[in-house]
C-alpha cells in the first residue's frame, strides 16, 4: 500500500515553489512591480474584438487578416494592437510575421503583444508537453513580431483530475514557459480565465510561478465575484497587460462596465502599459468598437 499523501506532496511542491500556504491561502516573496512615477496607460486593440470577420464565412466587404487588423487599429487611432494568434495561418511563416511587424511600423503602431489557447490543466505529461511546445513556438513568434507579451491561460482540467493537482502541474508548466520566454525579453501574463475566476486564485498562480517575466494579464470583465473592482484593484499591480471590455459579471450578472473608474483603478496602481480593448458585446462591433475606443482615449488621455 502506498504511504504517500496527496497533501503532504503538494504542501512539498508549494513550499519548494518559495509558497508558503495556511489553509487555501497562499503567499510568498513575489511582489507587485516597481513602477516609479506616474501611470502611463496606451491605448490597443485586442484582434479577438473582430473575432467572427477572420473567418472565411464573413462577408466580403468586411473580411479581416491580420493586416487589415493592422490598418484598422491605426485607423482607430490606437498605439498598439494585440494580435491574437487564434488568427494567424495555421502555419505561420516568419515571412509573414516580418510583414506584419513591417505593416505596424509603417502605420505608426507598437504590437502590444498577442495571446494564445494554451491548457496545462492536464494529466498527460505528454498532452502537457504538446501544449507548452505550444506557447514556446509562439514566444519565438512574439519576437520575430516584436510583441513583448503573451496572454496564457492556465486552462481546465477534465472532470476527474482534481484541481490542486491541475494547479501543481499548470504551474510547473507556466515556470517552464517564463524560463524561455525571459531569454526572448517576452512577458507572459495569466488571464483570470476558466478556473481564475478571483483575484485571490490568479494571485495564488502569480506568487507559485514566482519569476521576473511573469504577470497579470487583467481581464476587466472576467472576474466571477460579488465585487469585480476590488478583484482589479489587487491585481493590478501586477499587471503586465489590461484587456478592457465594456461589460463586467457581478454575482454572475452581466452589467456595463464602469469604465472611467477601471481607468482610476488603473492609475492607482502606477500602472505603466497598454490597456487593450477587447470587445465581445453583442452590439455590431463595427459601429460599437470606435465609440469604446473613442470613451477610453479620453479616458487614458486625462490624466
């Protein structure tokens, strides 16, 4: 019979990821940034916002690539776009990254960074490793981009795989990402995503990763709390990238976000980045998105 005790091994596997935990809490030396000065808030893009125009199945006359994307952030008036890798070729070639980057060159426009569909919620080190080889073909991407920032996902687990060892195996994954990304200059930020849901679990995950290229992707409408704005208030500080939507989940309750104090939150923090729009509200994006765009320039722009 074996001897070992799943709490035990995980209570050794946090204490030697620097994690100290006293019930379901955990804490350790990882730190919000050292952001000296002022907030300094850019305002980007998120390609994810035109999600159904990538398709083929889009209509003609507003078909989207990822160069049309391009041109229509600096249409926008952004500073950046976020490029998600969701719609890229299949199998991108560096050709083509290299006119992408061109593109936003041109058009006066930084990539604030791109994102991808990663899961490392798995029991299968071989399915594990199929997904971290993944992330680590598109850090190589990020910098043949120029992108320095990838949203990652820590990702589900099936039914039957308890979650603390999903959160044991996720973590382990996310470090070995970070340990290359890092060498690239390339940050990876966690989205409060799948089973994130608090800022008390996404912290939980930043301080276990515990490592210098490694952050807060903070998804203002992802949050499933009574209180979505106190979850932003203690994630901000380690942000790496704020993906802003126009609606938010309070009690699991959709509401319109309250975008003036998002950006007061934002600043409180001395956040110093890009804040990307990334619009998934029903209302046609074509016409929805210049008007969010336009509200949160002003917003940015205040100071």
């Amino acid at each position: 019979m074996s001897t070992s005790n799943p709490q035990l091994n995980r209570r050794r596997f946090l204490q030697s990821a620097g994690v100290v935990c006293a019930g379901a809490v955990c804490a350790q030396a990882a730190k919000p940034f050292d952001r000296p000065g002022r907030a300094v808030l850019r305002l980007s893009l998120a390609a994810y916002s035109l999600r159904d125009f990538f398709k083929p199945t889009a209509a003609p006359e507003k078909q989207m690539d990822m160069l049309k994307f391009v041109d229509y952030c600096a249409e926008q008036g952004c500073e950046g776009a976020e490029l998600t890798s969701y719609y890229f070729p299949p199998n991108v070639t560096e050709e083509f990254l290299l006119q992408v980057r061109r593109r936003a060159f041109l058009r006066g426009l930084e990539i604030s960074g791109t994102a991808v569909g990663n899961n490392f919620s798995l029991p299968s080190a071989e399915a594990r490793g199929l997904q971290v080889a993944q992330v680590k073909r598109w850090i190589d991407h990020a910098a043949v981009l120029g992108a320095p920032h990838i949203r990652v996902f820590a990702g589900v687990a099936p039914k039957d795989f308890p979650r603390e060892k999903a959160d044991e195996v996720a973590v382990a994954a996310l470090r070995e990402c970070c340990e290359y990304a890092g060498k690239k200059g390339i940050f990876l930020g966690l989205e409060n995503h799948d089973s994130i849901g608090t800022a008390e679990s996404l912290l939980r995950f930043v301080k276990a990763v515990d490592h210098p290229w490694f952050g807060v992707n903070l998804d203002t409408g992802n949050f499933r709390s009574a209180d979505p704005y106190r979850d932003m208030e203690l994630t901000a500080p380690y942000a790496v990238n704020v993906q802003v939507k126009v609606e938010l989940q309070v009690d699991g309750k959709k509401q319109a976000s309250d975008l003036k104090r998002i950006v007061r939150i934002l600043r409180a923090a001395s956040y110093q980045g890009y804040v990307a729009l990334e619009y998934e509200a029903a209302a046609d994006p074509f016409k929805a998105i210049p008007e969010a765009l336009r509200e949160l320039k002003a917003l940015l722009a205040a100071g």
